[in-house]
C-alpha cells in the first residue's frame, strides 16, 4: 500500500514527492491524502465494483481508482476524517483481503543507469537494503521502482543506490543525461552528451592520445626520455599516452571501483582491470603499452558516450508522450479566467480551450463546438467533431473553435496519463527472449573472462608471441566479455515498439504481448461492437395493406416507446429522425413487454403489437398473403423491389429471409384481432408493416480482414452470441474464414480454447490472438494469447483487462499492430544474433591477431550498442495504413 499525505510528505521519511500514487492535495484544511492498496483477489471489473460500492459511502472517501490488471486500489480521502486502517476494513468487508498494507512504492529516476551493467550494480547495491519487497530497474527509462515496508525509508533507497555510483534525481523522469553522480549535467537532451563532464574528458583524452601518437610515429626524433619509473624509462609520448588515460580513465576507474564494491564482473570493472592490467604490465615487461591502455581509456569513454546517445534516442520516444499534455491550464473561477499549473485543477472546474491549445485534462464540453485532434489518444489522423456533452482528453489539440470543458479527471489519472505509466509499466517488463539473453549473458561473461587467462597464459606457448602481445590479447578479450550490447538487443526494441504503437493510438501492456502478437497464427473476432458498430440503426421500413411508412413508424413508436430493448431504441430513434410520433405516446395504455417475443399495448384505445414474426404466427396472423403498399406515402426501395414482383407477399417465404439473409432482425407491426392472444389461443389481426434492423457493419472491417491475411494471419474466426443467419450474413460480408453464432459467454471462452488447442495439435508456431470490446468479452480477452480491446480510450476497465488496446473504435489499427509485432520480432532476433554473433567472431580472431583492441572497443562494444538502437528505431517508421 502507498500512502501520502497532504503538505505533511516531510514529516514523513517513508514518503516522497514522487512516491507513486501520490496524487492528494491538500484541502482548504490541507488533510487530503492518497492511499493505494495491494488487493489481490480484486481480478475482474466485478471484483473492483464491489470494492468501489463498498467505498462509496465509507466517510472522508473521495474518490477510488481500481487497478484489475495490476491488483492495486487507490484511494482519495479526507484525513482527518478517515485513515488508511478503516479504508482497509472496507474493503475487507466486500469479501477482498488486502495484503500488506505497510508495503510502499517509490519510482526514482536514475538517468545515469543507460544499461544493463549499470542496473546490475544498483540491483546489487538495493538487494543489501533491509525492509525493500521487490524491485525492478529498466535501463531504457533511466527508472527503478522498489516497494518497500517500514523498516526502510526513500532515503535509504536513495542511498543504496548512490553507493552504486549513480544519481537519483528529483521528479519521476524518464529521460535524462547518461552520467553518473560526480558527472552529472543539468541539461537531459541528447545533444549534452559531447559536451558533458565525461564529454570534455573524452575529448581531452582523445587530445593527448594524438599528441602522442604524433610524437610516437611522426615526430620520433623529438619523442625524448622525460622520466623513469621503476627503472622503465618514459618516453615524451609514453607521458602523453599517459596523460590521456589520467584525464578518460578517471571515471572508468571510479566505475570500476563501485562494480567491485558490487562485486559486479561487468564492463565498467572489465575496462577498469585491462586498462590497470596494461599499466601493469608495461612496468613488468618493460614493454611500453601505454598507447593500448590509452587507446582502451579514450575509445571506451566515446563508445559510452555513443551508447548515452543511442540510448537518449530510445528514452526521447516516452519523454514525447509524457510532454503531450500541456503544464497549465486556464481556468473560470468566480468569473473570471485564471491560469493554473494542472496539478492545482480540480474535478468539476471548467476549463477554457481556445483554438490551437492543448486540451490540458480529461473532461466533458459544456459549451462551444470544434473538431479536435485526437491523434496523440487514439491514432485518428482526422480530427473529430466535439459539441456540448461530447468527452474530450488531454493531450488532444483543439483545431478550430472556442470550447469550455468541464474536468472529470484530475492531473495524473486522465486518459494519457495512464497512458504514459502503462507504456513505462510495459517497458520494464521483462520478454522471454530478454530473460533468456540475461541467463545466457551470466554465463558468456565468466567464460571469455576464463579465455582471456587462458590465452594471456597459453599464447607464449601455443602461437610462439611475446608475453607483452599475449597480455594485449587478453586485454582485448576482457573488452569483449561484456555482452552489452547482447543484453540491450531485446528492451531497446521493445521500448522502440511499444512507444511508437502508443503515439499512434495503439496502447501494448507488455514486450510479452508484443512478441506474442507478432507470433499469433489465427485472429478470433467478437461481432457486435468489433466488427460492427454495435449500435442498432432501422434499415428498411416495408409498409403493408394500405399503410404508410410514417404509418408503420408512427405505430413502432409507440409501442416500442416504454421499451428498454436496444431495438425498440433503434425504432424510437428512427422515427424521431423522420418526424414522426409527435405526442402519440401520451396515448399508450396497456403496455405489456412480451419476454423474447416482443411488446404489446394500446394506441389511442387499439390494441396493437410488434415483435419477432414467431409472435405473429401464435397469435394467428396470416404471413403468407400480405398485400405490400404501392402507394401513399414515401415507400422503401425495399417495398418497391417486393412490390414489383409481387403485390401479394409471403412474408415467412420471402421478405423474412431475405432481409434475415443480409444480416438484418426483423420486427413486425400489426393490430390484433379484440381478444387474440397468444397464451390464450385466440387468433387473428392486420399487418400494418415491416421494420428491419441491423447493426451495421464497420466500414474498415472488410479491409482490415484482408491485410491480415496478406500479412500472413492463416484464420480469420467470428465469435457472437447473435442467430446463425444475421452470422453468416455478417461473416460472408467481412470476409472471415470461419464463424461461430450464438454463442453464450462461456461459449466464447471455449470456443477460444479450442482454437489454442488446435494450434498446440497442429504444432503451429503462434497463437491465438481475440479482438472483442473489452468489457463484455473479458473472459474470452483474457483466455486468447493476446486479448485485443476495441475503443479503449477512456474506458478504465479496456485499459486495464486487455493485453492490447486500440484507443479508438478503429479495425484498421489491427493490421497496423500485427505488421509492427512482426517486425519487432524481426528485429529482436536480428540485434540478438548479431550481436552475439560479431561479439564470438571478434573472440575468435584475437588469439590470432587478427582483432586490434580498438577494434574491439569500437565494433564489440559501441558499434554494437549503435548498431542494435539505429535497428531498433526502425519501428517507429511503421505505421498504420490510410
């Protein structure tokens, strides 16, 4: 559980500015406060509307904030009139324990841990702090976040970690400089790297390299003794060589050291012992290598510089994201507009948006109208149209006009936001292939450490060189034993992928769920709300035996007036549309919903019905010879294509399945003969007329379909709970290789396992991959190799069930998705076996000598390092199709 509060944080040495959760400001009593609990039983949206009912009316509760996927409650209170003891018992009363509640979380930035040495010494340096739970670091962020209990505090956090040599800087940034505490620039942009305090080092050190180069090789009569150590004379450019290492050596060494003090065998100790090594044994062969250890000092520090910037590249990609929304917002208070940082913006505020500002909150208009950019969210590239009572979020751009926006977030929990911390939640998760590349790496780094002693030892003897040229061959196999670049192959990647995939509106929950989908052999799609648009619209209006369309209509109105069903909606609303109804609803009397059949009441003192045609069969209607109206009032084309074939219809022969066949429910409308009934047996009435519904079908969906497929998807499923006709209809229109129809929940779910199970049989490489709303299709979302939510923005419950969220109601982002996770698989595999495989190839040539330490240096370690990044940055160039 994390818990801050109010102005009294500093009291308190368990809290910090950027303690996570910590969102409470104080009140005009200054006793607001968060809390967020550990409840690990809360796993489902109905599991967290338990607790939130719960919560709703416990005293000095303001707000609870819900977590599923991650288990975690977060609490707004009034301190002084509750406290994190009776906020627990609770939710302990909704039937949910809550574990360990003394458990803290803390998010520090640590922009000088750029790689996975680095992370190594800060793990080591946390694992000896007492009182820490768990701990994850991502170099790719420059973050480490530790939950801790009460016997340790942030400093003690921040302690451990500076005695690992690195800075932990005030706020929760993700991106940052790349040097360590002594080294540290204000400055955090890429391009402060060359002139950084280890920057000017290098170059000074790369000055004095050449010199005494220049000295050694082209200036030889002027490269005179100056001094003697030890009884081995010192040559002008010996001391030059020398100098440089002092000036780029420095912070090797000091790195060096906190790698021993970790007892961490990593590059910074591996490039601190070859260079020491170098010296030394210049002094006990009397042999000058001086230049190689000078070489090793001025090269290593440019290949550390070159991966900061390579790495200031992966983190600018997050730091993006997180500058979207805008610092201030202008706000009406007592009248008059003032301007405010946003964390001071409160629920319920207005806030003001002119043309070309960034909306700065999430919120609802309260009065103007403009088409907004909602790409930062959902990936739009066409700005929507957003009137009164329309949702709005932060971070989107209004284009055109003037809008006053009520917030119903506040800083830190609206819509990009949560995005921002999922994207960094995601990036710090560790992949299979990146847990594999760090059990291999344990094990390269001893083994070209023992090959790097043994052909220091062996090299006299086997290939006949001079010990001063075995050492050197050692020397260079220690610079190759790091596997730096090896380790970074697969989260550089990753962070490439998932960041590009959120900036166009594409949120991924993990590097797992990005390699899985790239993997994913066969899609399974739900119907309603994914490949339609899940909202019932009238299709055709058939008026029959005299009446007209506004007739039929007028008559549907009012029956389905009371109605709650979504197609007495679609009714309701079509009729509104076309102007008719008026006050006919007043006259309603008798109203009775008939369960799966339909409704029936009395309009204006008739008694009138409509419903499923199996409704009017009970109730003895005859369907098979309607006369169609031919004229007055406006006909339907449909009518008119049934009219000219024949006047007379048979609506169980012909007119039902047809429209049936296109997809379509369809509703009749008639007046029963007094004293029919259903139940009773009594029969007879008129038709008056024929409705059919449908929900219509995404424009995208055929296309989207399509490209997977292209894109190499082998099977494309339907999944709904609707009837096999309105099925087939709708799966023949997408496209679908497959469709399952009525299906309950639980079907679902079954039917995605068979689908698993199928792919598990026949040995196919992927998996199965389940796009559905979210919400109602949880089960199967979760069941899926990867569950892909539609139409996540702002929708809490999308965002934290799903594996996948597409942010806007958009089919075509799913092509887009797969083709990125594909080509992130691509160019993992490729980073992983390059690297590894240059990095052996390079080992295998220094016994001969065939490899230079420079080279080593440069190709081994910082060419790698670029050459793995520059790889990884390609994702961001994939992007969806117009």
């Amino acid at each position: 559980m994390t818990e801050s509060t109010g102005e009294n944080e500093a009291a308190d040495d368990h809290e910090a500015p950027d303690v996570e959760g910590n969102r409470g400001r104080p009140d005009a009593s200054g006793e607001r406060a968060t809390a967020t609990f550990e409840v690990p039983e809360m796993d489902c949206p109905s599991c967290a509307g338990k607790v939130e009912s719960a919560l709703a009316g416990a005293a000095g509760v303001d707000d609870v904030d819900p977590r599923v996927a991650s288990g975690t409650l977060t609490v707004a209170y009034d301190a002084a009139e509750t406290d994190v003891a009776a906020i627990g018992d609770h939710i302990e009363r909704a039937g949910y324990g809550v574990a360990d509640v003394d458990v803290r979380s803390a998010t520090l930035s640590v922009p000088g841990m750029d790689c996975a040495s680095c992370a190594s010494k800060v793990e080591s340096a946390l694992d000896r702090v007492a009182g820490i739970r768990r701990f994850e670091t991502s170099p790719t962020t420059g973050r480490v976040r530790v939950d801790y209990g009460p016997e340790a505090s942030r400093e003690d956090l921040v302690a451990a970690i500076e005695s690992a040599g690195y800075e932990v800087t005030n706020g929760d940034e993700s991106a940052g400089g790349n040097e360590n505490s002594d080294d540290a620039d204000a400055e955090s942009d890429a391009g402060s790297v060359w002139t950084s305090t280890r920057g000017i080092k290098t170059w000074i050190s790369g000055g004095f390299l050449t010199l005494g180069l220049l000295f050694e090789f082209f200036l030889a009569g002027a490269n005179v003794r100056v001094a003697s150590v030890l009884g081995a004379e010192l040559l002008l450019a010996d001391v030059l060589f020398l100098v440089a290492v002092a000036s780029g050596g420095q912070v090797i060494l000091r790195d060096g050291y906190y790698s021993a003090r970790n007892r961490n065998l990593d590059i910074d100790f591996l490039m601190s012992a070859a260079i020491v090594g170098a010296l030394l044994a210049s002094l006990a062969f009397g042999e000058a290598l001086y230049f190689e250890a000078a070489t090793l000092a001025f090269l290593f520090n440019v290949a550390e510089l070159l991966e900061s910037y390579a790495m200031d590249r992966a983190r600018d990609s997050l730091a993006e994201l997180m500058d979207l929304s805008p610092d201030a917002a202008t706000v009406k208070r007592d009248g008059e507009e003032v301007t405010l940082p946003v964390e001071e913006v409160e629920r319920g505020d207005v806030v003001v948006v002119r043309p070309g500002e960034k909306i700065p909150m999430d919120g609802a208009v309260v009065e103007g109208e403009s088409a907004v950019n909602q790409a930062p969210i959902t990936g739009e590239s066409v700005p929507v149209d957003k009137t009164v009572g329309d949702e709005v979020f932060a971070g989107t751009i209004n284009e055109g006009g003037y809008l006053e926006v009520e917030v119903t977030s506040t800083a830190g929990e609206d819509t990009l936001s949560r995005i921002v911390e999922m994207v960094a939640e995601a990036e710090s998760k560790k992949t299979e292939r990146e847990q594999f590349v760090e059990r291999f790496s344990s094990y390269y780094t001893p083994v070209v450490v023992a090959f790097a002693a043994l052909t220091t030892v062996g090299a006299p003897f086997v290939l006949g060189v001079t010990w001063p040229t075995a050492v050197v061959y050692g020397l260079t196999l220690l610079v190759l034993a790091c596997p730096c670049a090896f380790v970074i192959s697969t989260p550089v990647s990753v962070v490439s992928g998932i960041t590009s995939a959120a900036k166009n509106g594409v949120l991924i929950k993990g590097g797992t769920h990005l390699e899985a989908m790239g993997a994913v052999d066969a899609v399974a799609f739900d119907k309603t709300g994914t490949l339609t648009t899940g909202e019932l619209t009238v299709t055709d209006v058939v008026p029959l035996n005299g009446n007209s369309e506004a007739d039929v209509l007028r008559c549907a109105r009012g029956l389905e007036a009371r109605s709650e069903h979504p197609v007495g909606e679609a009714i309701v609303a079509a009729a509104g549309e076309a102007g008719v109804g008026g006050d006919d609803t007043a006259e309603i009397e008798s109203f009775e919903a008939l369960t799966g059949k339909g409704v029936r009441a009395d309009l204006g003192g008739t008694p009138h019905v409509a419903g499923k045609p199996g409704l009017f069969e009970e109730l003895g209607f005859d369907l098979s010879h309607v006369h169609a109206t031919t004229d007055g009032g406006v006909v339907t084309r449909t009518a008119k294509q049934l009219c000219e074939r024949n006047d007379c219809l048979d609506l169980l022969e012909t007119t039902v399945p047809e429209l049936q066949s296109q997809g379509k429910t369809v509703i009749l409308v008639g007046k029963p003969e007094s004293g029919s009934d259903a139940e009773s047996g009594t029969e007879g009435g008129e038709l008056e007329g024929v409705i059919a519904v449908a929900d219509e079908v995404r424009p995208e969906a055929e296309r989207a379909v399509a490209r997977l497929r292209d894109l190499g998807v082998s099977k494309t499923v339907m999944l709904t709970g609707d009837n096999e006709r309105t099925a087939r209809a709708i799966a023949e229109r997408v496209g679908v290789d497959e469709y399952r129809a009525e299906l309950l929940p639980e079907e679902k779910v079954a039917a995605i396992e068979s689908l698993v199970a199928e792919h598990e049989r026949d040995s196919a490489p992927g998996g199965v991959a389940m796009v559905g709303d979210g919400i109602n299709d949880a089960p199967a979302l979760a069941t899926a190799t990867v569950g892909v939510a539609m139409g996540a923005a702002g929708t809490d419950t999308a965002l934290e069930t799903a594996d996948v969220a597409l942010m806007a109601d958009d089919l075509s982002k799913l092509p887009y998705l797969y083709e990125l996770a594909g080509d992130a698989n691509g160019v993992i595999r490729q980073n992983i076996w390059a690297s590894l495989g240059i990095k052996a190839l390079l080992a295998v040539g220094v016994p001969f000598g065939y490899v230079p330490i420079w080279l080593a240096v440069l190709a081994g370690d910082a060419g790698m390092t670029l050459g793995v990044t520059g790889n990884a940055m390609r994702l961001s160039r994939v992007s969806p199709d117009e």
